[in-house]
C-alpha cells in the first residue's frame, strides 16, 4: 500500500497504513505476531533458489511487501512492516530494527569505522554513546574528539586524514544543544566521511535529518516511537547501499535483532505518534515557558523557547519541539535538585523518557563538556513532558519548587 514515491500520503495516514496489506492476513486490521524463529520450505530446490535471488528484486516483484523470509535474526515478516514504516517516516530508503537504541547505535558506528579511524562527536551526547566512543572502540585503535559542535567549524577544525564518522545527536542530551545537520554533512562529504544523527529526541514527526543529506539515522526507539514505556527498541535507517551492508555484517553479525513481539509493540506504538507528539509540545512548551519565569529556576534549556540562543537552526531543521527539556535552579546543588524531584507528586523519578508519563531526574555534567571550569560538576533536572494535564503538571512543579 502506498509503496511508491508518487502517491506517498502524509506523515500521519503513513503511519496508519504504510507497509501494511492486511488482505494477506485474513483482513485483519493489525498484522500478527509472527513469533517464530525460523520459516521452513516444502523442497530444498525452493530455499535454495531464493538464497540465489536479489533481495532487492523479490520486495519488487512481491509488490513491495513480502519477500524471502528464512530466519528471525535476518528478517521477520512482523519487523519488516515496522522497518519500511519508520523508513518512510524518515524519507530513508531501508530501515533496521534492534533490540534497543544502544544496539542500533554501536551497528552504526561499527558500519563506520576501522581499526585507525578517527571520530568526531558531540561533548553533550548521549552518555552510553560517549562510553562507546571514548573507552570501548580504543581497543580497536579508534580514537574519538568531542567538540562543543554547536558551530559546524567545530567539526572542521577537528577533521584528520583518518577521520571517517562525523556523529550527531540533534538535540544532545541534558542541555538540548543543537548541530547544524545540513552544514556536518556537507563537511563530512568533502572528507569523504558518513555521518550519523541520533533522533531520538525530535523523533522522524519533527525532524528528518536524511533531508539535510546526513547518511544514517538512529533511534533509542524505547522513547518517542514506541512510545507507552513498555519495550526497548532501536532503528537504524539510511540509503539502500548502506543498509543492506549494515543488515548483513551489523545486523546478523552482531544480531541484536528487534524480538517480533516487541516489533508488534512498537508497531503500536507508532500509529499514535503524530497525536503523542503535538500534546508533548503542546505541554513542553507551556511549560518551559512558564519555568523560565519562575523565580526557583535559573534556566531552562528547550529549543522550543522563542529566544533560545539556537533559535535559528531550530528553525531551519525542526518542524516542532519534544516533551524534554532541562532546568538549572537558583540553588544549583545535588540536594536542591534531590529535593525538587523527591517532592513531585505526578512526575515520576526515572532515567527514561518518551512515555505518556512525566518523570524527572537530577543529572549531572562535568562544566569542561559545556565549557566551563574544569572539575565543576553542574546539576540540572531533566524533565519528560508527558500527556497529563497541564494545569496538573504545573501545579505540581510549582508546589514541588516552592521554599517553604
Ligand atoms: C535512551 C537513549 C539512547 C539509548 O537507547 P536504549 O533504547 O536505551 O538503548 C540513545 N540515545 C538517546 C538520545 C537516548 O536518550
């Protein structure tokens, strides 16, 4: 249904209907689980033939949506429709799902890197991501510099022969800095090196870096895709060329593939996205609005604020703004923020975001990363806008922030 450019909808009726045929499913409106490992053949002549096919060929021929399915760790016919969907929400040619953000995070790196390669990041990424880059793929003689990167020079200026990754996350994690993904790509195109960006925080209903010519996209798809706080999923999608190279050596190799019940979930999930994301930035919002002028917070760091000092480039890549946003208090201690959180009656304390609930955690950044002092340790609170009422959460923050 609606495979072809020419006739491709909008993004909400894509996620209602794209990849999706229920005539091959008894007409079932939602397709089943196809919980199994394995997919058999009637002759040994069947299988063998369709090892020899173009994989690309049989989706054509089958119209686009079945093709040879063998084993669950390669293809599951349940994955698969979440796969093209989030693919086409993204304008990517091909999409891979994980059993987790981290799964599809380190799968695109590894697709990115050798042994002598060199990386340019973000200071503000997200902290697995950091570890990943910093301490673990050392062992491997990959070497990574951190750049504040809100100005795209800062890529430039770090570039080496050997730099082949140039990573973002757009917007970063706790301060919600921003990159210019259009100006990193065309960088990393001179250099001849690929570029990734973590969307997780906009999620594809607010922001497609494909269009500003980055080469893949990932996803923690445990936040805004799925959505209810009930699975852990990742995505990564990019050109045909470099995903079906991703889907045989990352994916298979590695094989943290998505669990098709999880698929299912995460199908689920996406149906409501477009509605969860206007109530989240409808909420966010107000709230970062209303925070700025209360007289307990020092800032708020949301790229949804008009004189955000990043105001332009969320502009320029950003059709609307997420649930998460960040404050520093007056009292810019452990305790205050401790104290905040542990007050609150709605937002629940937890490490996660993207969920229908909203939550908060004190956390915690090195001031050299944001570049300050070094040895300072700054607090924020990080706070996820979840799809309760308004008046509820601010209630609830106002009571939780007062000084009695
Ligand atoms: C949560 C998160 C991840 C990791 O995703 P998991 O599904 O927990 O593995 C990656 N990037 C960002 C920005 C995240 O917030």
């Amino acid at each position: 249904m609606f495979d072809r450019d020419q006739d491709r909808p909008h993004f909400e009726t894509l996620c209602a209907h794209f990849a999706e045929d229920p005539s091959k499913f008894h007409g079932a409106v939602i397709p089943p689980i196809f919980q199994n490992s394995l997919f058999t053949f009637p002759t040994y002549e069947e299988r063998a033939t369709n090892y020899q096919l173009d994989p690309t060929e049989v989706e054509e021929a089958a119209g686009g949506i079945s093709r040879f399915y063998d084993y669950t760790r390669v293809t599951n016919p349940t994955t698969d429709i979440v796969e093209r969907k989030i693919a086409a929400l993204e304008g990517a040619e091909m999409a891979r799902c994980f059993a987790s953000g981290m799964g599809a995070i380190s799968a695109a790196i590894f697709s990115c890197v050798r042994a002598g390669a060199h990386v340019i990041a973000p200071q503000t990424v997200y902290g697995p991501t950091r570890q990943l880059l910093q301490d673990y793929l050392k062992r491997f003689q990959v070497s990574v510099t951190f750049v504040d990167g809100a100005d795209s020079a800062d890529y430039e200026s770090a570039l080496r022969p050997e730099t082949t990754l140039l990573y973002l996350e757009s917007p970063s994690t706790v301060v919600m800095r921003q990159q210019d993904l259009e100006a990193v790509a065309q960088i990393a195109k001179r250099q001849g090196a690929a570029t990734i960006c973590d969307n997780s925080w906009a999620s594809p209903y607010f922001q497609n870096p494909i269009h500003f010519g980055v080469d893949l996209v990932v996803h923690s798809a445990t936040k805004y895709l799925g959505g209810h706080s009930d699975i852990v999923a990742g995505v990564v999608v990019g050109s045909r060329e470099r995903m079906q190279r991703l889907a045989m050596e990352e994916c298979c190799l590695l094989g943290a593939t998505l669990d098709p019940f999880a698929a299912w979930l995460l199908l689920r999930g996406i149906r409501t996205l477009p509605v969860r994301m206007e109530r989240h930035q409808q909420n966010a919002k107000a709230i970062a609005l209303w925070l700025r002028e209360h007289p307990a917070i020092a800032e708020v760091y949301y790229p949804g604020l008009p004189d955000d000092p990043q105001a332009s480039l969320t502009a320029k890549q950003l059709r609307g703004t997420s649930g998460l946003l960040s404050v520093r208090l007056k009292r810019p201690t452990r305790e205050a923020a401790a104290r905040f959180v542990n007050r609150l009656r709605y937002f629940q304390i937890g490490c996660s975001w993207g969920g229908f609930e909203s939550l908060a955690l004190p956390m915690a950044l090195p001031a050299e990363r944001l570049g300050g002092t070094p040895g300072e340790t700054l607090w924020f609170v990080r706070l996820h806008i979840g799809q309760e009422h308004l008046e509820d959460l601010q209630k609830d923050l106002d009571q939780a922030l007062r000084e009695d």
